[in-house]
C-alpha cells in the first residue's frame, strides 16, 4: 500500500518546482506542432486503420524526440471496422417534399442491404417508449431515437452520460421490437450540421440492424416532417462492414526512475480516433500532452526517482484492447503502480484531476491543491477516472483523469469538426503542465 515518505515536504521547493513544470510548458510550443503532425497526417485512425499504424509511427518518433530512454510496442489485437463510402438518408413525405439529411453511421453497425432500407419511420425519447410503442407500432419501422442532451448539466459529461445508451444499445433495443434500422440524434449540446459517430453495440440482439447518427439540425427538420406527415418515408444506405480482427499496439515510453526503476507512474492517452474526424480533442490532445510530460521533465532537468511511463493507448473508441492488454500485463509482471493518470477530456483548459483513489489518499492529494491553484487548477474530486486507466482503477492501482473545462467539448466529440483548428495552444500546454505537476508530487512524495 501507499506510504507517504515526507507528507508535507517543503513548501517552498514544491511551489518553485511547480512554477517551473508551468513556465517550462508554456515556453515550449513543440506539444502544439505534435498534435498538428498527428491531426494532419493521421486522421481519422481508427482502430485497424492505415492511419493508426501511421499514428503509432508517429507518436513513437514523437516519444524518443521528447526525450524517453526507451520506446516499445504492445501488440494487441483490434476489431475493424470500415465505414465504407456510402452514408445516405433521404426523407420523402407528401408535405415536405424529399430532403436529404446529413447522417452516418455509428461505429461497429451492419451495412443495409445495397438498395437501402425505406420505412415509416417512429420517433421516439427512450427505451421506456419501446416498450409503450411495442411491436405493433414498432415493428418494420425504422426508430428515430430523438432525445436531446439535458443543457442545464454543468458537467456536459454527465449530460452525455445520461443518453449514450441510446446510440449504444438503441439498435439492440429497438430490434427486439421488430425496427429495420435506427435513426439516432446526436450527442451534442450543438445545433449545427455534423452527426457524432461513437461505438454501438449489438450484445446478444437475435437480428443486427443498422444504425446511424442525425445532425441536431435534421433531427429536428426530420421531427418536424413527421408532425406534418406522420406516414412520411425514410431511405438509409449504408455499407459499413466489419471485417477480421487485425494486430495493433500501444506505444509504450520511459524515462528510467533513478531510486525506484521498478516502480511506474503511468500518463497516457489513445491513439485512435473516430474515421470521420482529425481526432484533435479525442485524443489527439490527451497522447501530446501526455508526451509532453517526458518533455516539461527533461526540460526542466527534473529526474523522476520512479520510472515515468507514458502511453499511447490503442483502441479506446472500440473495445479498450489495448488499455486491457496493458493491465493484463500488468498484473501478470505484479509491476507496482504510484499512479495512472490519464488525458481523454479534450485539450481544454484544465481545472483538475477526478481521482479514483482512497479517501486516506485523497487526504494526502489534497494538500497539494494550494500549489495549483494559481494556475486555475482547482477541481480536486473523488470520482471517476478514465476509460483507458479504468482497468488499472480495478486493480488497485491509484488513478486519475484530467478535468478540463467541457462546455465545448461535445460540440465537436465524433464528429467530422474535431480538428486541430479547435484546440488553443495555452489550454494544451496547460493541461499537460497541470498532469506533470500532479506527476512530480507523487514522485516526490510517495513509494510503496
Ligand atoms: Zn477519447
């Protein structure tokens, strides 16, 4: 267990050390031009992809660049999943005439059959309005999941949090009750034109329907043409296909501790990305800032007593292969772990850490919180962590995920507007620096 070897340490060397990860960060503009190489060259890079094997070329290179003694891969195997060319949804009703929406399908979904499906079309809030439909209403229709996100979350997480089910587990769902194909609004707080792709999942469904994503904006436009014409039809065609699983790999980084070298604290972010997007936000951001890290450290001539490990873990969006092939691998070599801390909230700026960890030690973390405050940094939670350490939280293992300010993040999360435009340098460097401080206290303060 954790044991804290100089509790309260020395105020002074803490908040000098913490000025100088800050300044360090700020002074170097190398994380911003990381993250356009990566959002240039390897969009999109999906799981399987061309594009991830480049990302994982790149990010490698960027890892040695940024001063790591020692770069490896972790192979593990992916889905693949290709979206295909054809993403087409048209409306036809008697009032409206026909128009064309802008959809796409979600991530793991069946292809239609090459004509397309054409159905009447229900629309629908939740899954409690399935079984109040039922199969009678329901059956050979396509369902229209339109249930908008609920703005008066702060946390626009929870926002999202609270209907992802939908896009999950609505194909799943609905075809239990005999629907073609659903329609699903997207994730967003946003009004806008971009349908948000994310995972969904068939689980033990008796028959694999399609689904797909609305742009907020028809969502609307297709809810308003079924108030005028509640018999109107909609035409889908997709032909996204899954295709044999395919080795891939994490990116694995160290500087070697200098008293524990068997001892890790891990940073990370994943590699892949949605197909129909740069991936700047998620997780283009999370991987630079958390390559930064070995940057900030041998910049600011810091030597880690324990071993740094940064990671670039593969296949968050899909199945997490890789974030369990590390803890597998983890806890197959019994490697002690300080902490994980992970970047998957976006390049925003930061406002703090969500801790998965015990109250003993969250008393300790917190009376570290008085050295980040001046720079904004101030949301110190117990809660959760993240997708990719969240097998690590599982094992004991202390974790941590950075909490950026995210009023914008779901604007453009899995969707074609994820791209490195959005993301502001500060805010990046920021919350990197934010991560290498946190870092720094526990390599100060703690062993095992
Ligand atoms: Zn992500």
């Amino acid at each position: 267990l954790l044991a804290i070897i100089a509790l309260t340490g020395n105020s002074q060397k803490d908040s000098l050390t913490t000025r100088k990860i800050f300044n360090t960060a700020l002074l170097s503009n190398q994380i911003y031009e990381d993250l356009g190489v990566l959002c240039k060259e390897s969009p999109g890079r999906l799981c399987g992809s061309d594009n991830a094997a480049k990302a994982i070329n790149l990010l490698s290179g960027m890892l040695k660049d940024a001063g790591a003694d020692t770069v490896y891969l972790q192979e593990c195997m992916v889905r693949k999943w290709d979206r295909g060319k054809i993403e087409k949804c048209l409306v036809s009703s008697k009032s409206g005439g026909t128009f064309e929406t802008d959809i796409c399908a979600l991530g793991g979904s069946v292809s239609t059959p090459e004509k397309g499906i054409t159905a009447q079309v229900i629309e629908l809030k939740n899954f409690d309005d399935l079984a109040k439909a039922g199969k009678e209403k329901i059956n050979g229709k396509i369902v229209f999941f339109n249930q908008p996100l609920n703005p008066e979350h702060y946390y626009t997480f929870n926002a999202y949090g609270e209907f992802a089910k939908l896009r999950v587990y609505g194909a799943k769902e609905a075809s239990a009750y005999g629907a073609v194909a659903v329609i699903v609004r997207s994730m967003t707080l946003k009004t806008d034109n971009q349908p948000h792709t994310g995972i969904m999942r068939y689980k033990d469904a008796a028959v694999q329907i399609p689904g797909a994503a609305i742009s907020t904006v028809d969502a609307d436009r297709l809810s308003l043409s079924l108030k005028n014409d509640s018999a109107l039809t909609v035409s889908l065609t997709l032909d996204c296909k899954e295709l044999p699983e395919v080795p891939s790999y994490n990116v694995i980084a160290e500087i070697k501790g200098s008293e524990f070298p068997d001892e890790y604290i891990v940073a990370g972010g994943h590699t892949d990305a949605w197909d129909n997007g740069e991936g700047a936000h998620d997780d283009g951001a999370g991987c630079v800032q958390s390559i930064n890290i070995l940057r900030i450290f041998k910049q600011a001539e810091i030597k880690p007593r324990h071993t740094l490990r940064i990671i670039m873990f593969m296949d968050e969006e899909v199945d997490q292969r890789g974030a369990k092939k590390y803890a597998e691998s983890v806890s197959q070599k019994k490697e002690k772990h300080i902490l994980a801390l992970e970047s998957d909230r976006g390049g925003y700026t930061p406002h703090g850490f969500s801790m998965e960890i015990s109250k003993e030690l969250y008393e300790k973390v917190i009376q570290w919180k008085k050295h980040f405050l001046m720079y904004g940094v101030w949301f110190f939670e117990i809660g959760g962590s993240g997708v990719d350490v969240g097998p690590l939280a599982k094992l004991g293992i202390p974790c941590m995920g950075l909490v950026t300010d995210s009023q914008r993040y779901f604007d453009i999360q899995h969707a074609p507007s994820d791209t490195f435009d959005k993301v502001n340098k500060r805010e990046l460097q920021l919350g990197s620096a934010a991560m290498a401080t946190m870092i720094w206290f526990f390599d100060q303060y703690f062993a095992q």
